[in-house]
C-alpha cells in the first residue's frame, strides 16, 4: 500500500513509485513507466536503468 501518511512516507521500506524510464533519460508521467519499490531501493537506485538495477540486486551480475 502506497500511504501518503508523512510518518509513514519516511520509513525505509514505505512503498513508493518508481520510474522504470527516468525522467531525465526521456522517460514519462504514464503507467507504463511505473513501478512499485520500496522507499530504500527507489533511493538506491541512483543513474542506473531499471534492467541494470533489478539484475545487480538479485545477484545476476
């Protein structure tokens, strides 16, 4: 459950949504490009694409 709570929103595990395309690579506001992730991974994540990210964190690479 996505909350919307500010208690809530700052816990590290507090559900987000997250660009599969970034913004700033031309990615957009539509639910195509959306995901849910947990508020530690969005963070995380940094300038990799979303492939690249979800390989290294299940231990692909």
């Amino acid at each position: 459950m996505i909350s919307y709570e500010p208690r809530e929103r700052w816990r590290p595990n507090a559900a987000t949504l997250e660009h599969l395309r970034r913004k700033v690579d031309g990615g957009r506001d539509n639910r195509d490009n959306f995901a849910a992730a947990c508020k530690d991974c969005n963070n995380r994540r940094g300038k990799r694409d979303w492939l690249s990210y979800t390989s290294i964190k299940r231990n692909e690479f």
